[in-house]
C-alpha cells in the first residue's frame, strides 16, 4: 500500500497547489493590511475638504444673498496642507496626503470675484469702473449710466475669463475678506441697485 501511495503523483500535486493557494492568500492579506489604512486616510481627507468647502461657499453666498453693502471675515478651518483656489463659480480644495492627492470642488450658487490682473481689492474694483464708465463709480450720488452697467458687466465677464484657468489661491492662514458691493445707476425705472461681490485679502 505504501508503494501505492508513493507512485501516485497526484498528492504531490494536490500539496504544492495547497502551499501555492496558502502563499497566494497570505500575500492578498498583506497587500490589504497595508493599502486599506490609506483609502481610509483619504476618505478622511475628503470628508474634511467637503465640510469645510461646504463652510466657505455658504459664508460667501449669505453675504451675496444679502441686501446689505459691507466686508465680512471668514476664517479658515482647514489644515495648513490644503491649498484653497478660487475662480468666479467655483471653490477647489488640494490636499497632498502620504497617501496621494485629495482634491475635492464646490459649484457657488452666486458669481464671486477674486483678486485679478483688474483689481485686488475693493478700492481697486472701484478705479476699473471709474476708467471704464467716465469717472463715474456708482457709489452713493455718484450714480452710474444704464450704458455703464454694459462696460461693467463685460470687464467683470473678463475677469471670469481669467480666473477660469487660473483662479486666486488664498493664504488659509490669513481670513479672507468677503465683501458685497452695491452699485447704484439710472436705469429706465429710476435708479436701481446691482450687487457685485468680491474676496480678498
């Protein structure tokens, strides 16, 4: 019987098919101890970016929904590591983790203006008008044309022009400025209002 069972090949191969599954299993085991930790890491990172783009986009659109003119400050809660960028319509969020790159990004609901190649700050926003509608500014009696309102709209479709590939970056260390301006100009009814809101720093 001994003989039987030593010239049957086939326990041989049953036995190296066992330790080669065992080998095989044992290394998926550790390939997942050791990939599964950074997909948590990174979800985390995610879950983080959302709440706090979720944060900024909502601070930014009450003051654009708000009837009243003024500058509000808006702190950053996000880590250090994560670089905030900003275009007209859109709010991104960068993280460089040990385990990749997290970037996450938020649709705003309203157009906001960052600092640009036409201006950087509310002082700035109100010389491009000037320049552009005969010195006229439309702040308090210093009432825009309904013409004016026409080079307003395309210097302000410029500048969504070019934050679109290259949007502003805060320093997330600094708070940032967010700011609704009110411009006031005749229109056919009498004068009317139009909001324009800006962030800077």
């Amino acid at each position: 019987m001994a003989v039987g069972l030593k010239d049957d090949e086939r326990a041989w191969a049953d036995y190296l098919i066992t330790r080669a599954g065992l080998l095989v299993f044992s290394a998926i085991l550790l390939l997942a101890a050791f990939k599964v930790p950074p997909l948590f890491i990174l979800q985390d990172a995610a879950g983080e970016m959302d709440a706090d783009l979720s944060s900024l986009t909502s601070f930014i659109e009450g003051i654009a929904g708000s009837s009243i003119q003024g500058a509000r400050y808006y702190h950053f809660e996000s880590s250090p590591e994560v670089s905030i960028s900003m275009s007209a319509r859109y709010v991104a969020a960068d993280s460089g983790t040990g385990a990749g790159s997290v970037t996450r990004a938020r649709a705003l609901m309203t157009t906001v203006y960052p600092p640009n190649s036409l201006w950087v700050n509310r002082s700035g926003l109100m010389e491009a008008i000037a320049s552009r509608c005969g010195g006229r500014t439309g702040i308090g009696d210093d009432l825009l044309r309904d013409s004016d309102m026409v080079a307003v709209d395309g210097m302000l479709g410029q500048v969504e022009f070019e934050l679109a590939p290259e949007p502003f970056v805060p320093d997330t260390v600094q708070p940032l400025v967010v700011e609704k301006v009110i411009l006031y100009f005749e229109g056919p009814d009498g004068v009317e209002r139009r909001g324009i809101t800006i962030v800077y720093q």
